[in-house]
C-alpha cells in the first residue's frame, strides 16, 4: 500500500494487519519524523519524495491513499 502526503501519521492507525506492508510518503521531513514516531513497524517504510515526481515503478502497489492532499498538491 502506498500512502500519499502521510504528514504525521494521524490516518495510519486505521491500517490493521501486520501482513499489510505501507510505504508512507510525504515531502516534509518533520512530518515524517513524527510519523515514524508513532509507528515504528517492520512493515512501514517512510521516504521523503515529491508525490508529483513519484520514483515507483507502475504496478508496485495494490492499494493507494491520497486522503486530504489534493488541495496542496494542486496549488500553482
């Protein structure tokens, strides 16, 4: 599952299951950090990147969340 503009981490609690494996984007690296505070799981990875220039190769993940980012992501 890729989770897209994952800021702090507030909507990860509702991913249940140790066999779900997340990658959680976000361009701000403090946010990130605070992510990875709150979950400090074997099966997320967190990575800092631009979700308009994602560096993932087509069909990598099953699942996509984009939850609340389009109004930041489509600012000029």
């Amino acid at each position: 599952m890729l989770f897209v503009g994952v800021g702090t981490g507030a909507d990860l609690r509702f991913i249940k299951g140790e066999d779900v494996s997340v990658t959680a984007i976000d361009l701000s690296p403090e946010m990130l950090d605070k992510a990875k505070e709150k979950y400090d799981l074997p099966n997320f990875t967190f990575i800092e990147i631009d979700a308009q220039d994602l560096i993932f190769s087509p069909e990598s993940f099953d699942m996509v969340i984009a939850n609340l980012t389009i109004s930041v992501m489509c600012s000029p």
